[in-house]
C-alpha cells in the first residue's frame, strides 16, 4: 500500500510539474488584473469605463473603483489600491501638490509630471479635454441678467445681493474653488448665500430657479442642452485641467503597454467630445456603459 501510495504522489508531482506542456492550451494563462478608480462625478464615471472596456480588450482583468471623492482616489492611487485613473492637472497641481503659482497649461502638466513622479506617479500624454470650472447663469433671472464676467459676480455680492449659488461641498472648500476664487476676486459669497448639494443636482437647482448660480464643469454636456451662460473668467483664476491617465509607476513598469493603450483613447479626447458624451449620458439618459462602448467602438479602439 505505501508503495502504491508513492508511485501515485510522484505521478501527481509529475503531472503538476509537466502538465501545462503535456496538455497545450488546453492550460490557461490567467491574464493580468488591473484596478481602474474613477471620482464621483458622469465625466470621471465615463473615462472609468472607458478604460475598462478598452484594457479588457486587450486582454486584461478589470476591476473598476469609481464613485469616489477626488482626495480618496488619489490616496487609493498613491498606496496602490489603485493602479491607475484620470486626474486633472489643475487638481494635482493645486489640491495634491499646494502649488499656487500661476502657471501655463504646458507649464502646469510639466509641473505636476515632476511632482508626482517624485511619488512614484506617472502622468502621460494629455488629452485636449479642459474640464475647468465654470460659473453659469441662466437667461432671464432678475437676480444675474446682466453679468458678463466673474467680477460682475463679484460686485454684485459686494453691493449687498445676494444670489444664491450652487456647489458642491468640495468645491467650497478647496484653494482651487471658492476660498482661491473669493480672495482673486475680492468678495465674500457668505455661507447664507452657498447650497452646497450632490453633483446631480446642480442643474435641477439652477434650472428650476432654486440657485441662481452654478459652478459647472466646462465640458458637461448640460451647458449647452439647458442653454446656460458661463460666466468669463476675466481675472484668469481657474487653472488648466487638463485630464490625463495618471498610472503607479510598478504597474506601468509591468504593463510598459498600458502607455500606447491610454495615450491611444487620450488622442480621442477634448471639450467639444467630452461635452456630447456627457450630454449622452446626462441629457439623452443614456446608460454610461453603452456610451463608451459606442464611443470606443466608433473610434475603432475596440
């Protein structure tokens, strides 16, 4: 019995160690898995899963995080939780790297490729999507007819009205958002003045009257569906965004072609495109899945 009990372990040994090229392909290879985050809002929802269709078509395992806030993923980014998303570079600038000097587009993607691959980080090509923020008005409200620019906003808070605007919490407290813009312009909204709400709702807000002003993304599709006025920034505060993948320096290393496959869909990229996919997605209610499978279809990416 012990006999046969050795010749069957060396039997299982040798299966083990052989059986891959005794059988062929009849063995897969498990292929590598990636982990692509997104933030919390349609754009950053789309570029998500985007990636994910068009690195699972290459042949990789995806596992989408998205729906998070713009200080988690790049947390999750920097400890590896995630191996990639796309970032703004007027976001890494100014949140992640307290930069606050007034820079160039070009100046300002140089920069951040600097400071963040210091960290391990790897920012590559950039699209010519700006997704900027934008303060819009709505045609015929008593309270902003009128304005042109931010410093008409400005001196509208200052001779003592009071137009309610709409934000999200975030942006209320970021250097790059309302504590940067009040101090370029000179004026204090108020916290009686600010409704901080969800994302989502934004629009709804301005569009129903409940706000009189919104601070929007400069390639949602909505600016031009709800027919909306943004307002110029005369005093330049706003930084680039340029949105580019960002990938963990050990992944690209590993994957050296993930760099043609993003820079490929970045190529697709800029506000007259991100406009109408958002607008598919939050105007035509379209699902975010069929938009980019349609989209990277359309472009032959898949």
């Amino acid at each position: 019995m012990r006999y046969l009990k050795r010749i069957g372990a060396i039997a299982l040994s040798a299966l083990l160690c052989f059986g891959p090229a005794l059988f062929g392909s009849s063995v897969a290879v498990q292929a590598a898995s990636l982990t692509v985050g997104g933030k919390d809002f349609t754009e950053q929802f789309l570029m998500a899963e985007m990636t994910k269709q068009l690195l699972e078509s290459k042949g990789y395992e995806v596992d989408k995080k998205d729906g998070m806030g713009s200080n988690i993923v790049r947390a999750a980014l920097e400890s590896g939780e995630v191996d990639l998303y796309w970032e703004y570079t007027g976001t890494s600038l100014i949140t992640f790297n307290k930069v606050t000097d007034k820079l160039s587009p070009e100046a300002t993607y140089e920069k951040v490729r600097e400071l963040d691959g210091k960290k391990g980080l790897v920012w590559l090509k950039p699209s010519k999507a700006n997704d900027t923020y934008a303060l819009a008005i709505r045609k015929g409200n008593p309270k902003t007819d009128g304005m042109v620019t931010i410093s008409d906003l400005a001196a509208a808070y200052n001779a003592g009205k009071k137009p309610l605007m709409a934000t999200t919490a975030e942006f209320t407290k970021r250097e790059d958002g309302l504590l940067g813009l009040q101090k370029t312009y000179g004026f204090k909204a108020g916290r009686a003045n600010i409704r901080p709400i969800e994302i989502g709702l934004v629009y709804p807000a301005l569009g129903n009257g409940d706000v009189d002003i919104a601070v929007v993304g400069a390639t949602d599709g909505r600016v031009a569906a709800m027919k909306l006025i943004l307002l110029k920034d005369d005093k330049n505060f706003f930084p680039n965004y340029a949105m580019v993948p960002v990938v963990r320096k050990e992944t690209l290393d590993a994957h050296p072609d993930l760099q043609g496959i993003l820079e490929a869909l970045a190529d697709k990229l800029d506000d007259a495109t991100m406009q109408k996919l958002n607008g598919e997605v939050d105007v035509e209610r379209k699902s975010i899945h069929d938009v980019a499978t349609e989209f990277l279809k359309a472009q032959g990416l898949i």
